[in-house]
C-alpha cells in the first residue's frame, strides 16, 4: 500500500494564479484529459460548442508544452555597459559614413552635369582641361614652346 497524500489533479489549479474564469477553464480542460469528464460535458460547462473546446484544449496544451521546452539554466547574462557604448561609436560612425557617401554620390552628380568645371590640383593648378593630345613632361625635361624661341 502507497503512502502519502493523494494526488490533487485538476484540483491543483485552484491554488494558481489567475482569474476564476482561467482556473474554470483550465480545471475542466485537465478533467478531460485525465478522463474524469467528456468532451460533451466539458464544454457545457463552458458554454461553447464542442469544436470550440477542442481548439481550446488544443491550444491550452500547446503553450504548456512551449513553456516546458529547456532554458538555459541560471540568469541571462548582463548587456556589458562598453558593448553599449561601443554600439553608440558604431552608429554615430555608420550616420557619418552614410553622410560621406551622400556627399561623394551628390560630387560625382555634379561632375556628370557639369564637366567644365574641374577641381584645381598641383599637376593641373588652373583647373582647366588642357584637351586631347596633351600629355606631362618628365621630370627635368623643359616645356614645349610655341614659336621656337626666347620670348
């Protein structure tokens, strides 16, 4: 002969947290599983048809089960607080590479449109096309006149 208390069944509900209607619900949904009352019966109790209680009791299962899968054990760990100033310096750093790129994009649109109008540099300081045909002198060499002499 077993000892110990009795097993409490559908019972157990009653001790939960939850409004009655919840409690109601899930104590006849267990006394159909554990056989104690059919499925006719049960959704009397409840005031819904038949189909309506299958899904229910189907759905009711469901998150039981979803809430039994394996967690890891012990607490999740903490955000690290660089990890979330690092976060901030990566999305400031995106905002102005995004805003780079929009300059570079906006720069190249206005050298499409407007060909003429070269930046100056060092090799080219009027900031005119010198036109085809025009190629640099080497180092040391003197520059091409027109006209042949001293001026």
């Amino acid at each position: 002969m077993k000892r110990g208390r009795k097993p409490l069944g559908p019972r157990l509900v009653g001790g939960l947290e939850g409004s009655e209607e919840a409690k109601k619900r899930l104590r006849v949904i267990l006394e159909t599983v554990t056989g104690e009352r059919s499925i006719e019966d049960a959704s009397k109790e409840l005031g819904i048809e038949e189909s309506a209680f299958q899904k229910l009791r189907t759905r009711t299962l469901a998150e039981a089960l979803q809430g039994l899968e394996p967690r890891p054990l012990g607490r999740p760990p903490k955000e690290k607080p660089e990890a979330a100033s690092e976060v901030e310096v990566l999305k400031r750093e995106n905002a102005d590479l995004r805003l780079a790129l929009e300059a570079a994009e906006i720069r190249e649109e206005i050298a499409l449109v407007f060909p003429h109008l070269r930046r100056t540099s060092k090799k080219n300081p009027g900031g005119r096309n010198p036109g085809p045909g025009w190629r640099p002198q080497p180092r040391g060499s003197p520059p091409d006149r027109e006209g042949g002499g001293k001026a």
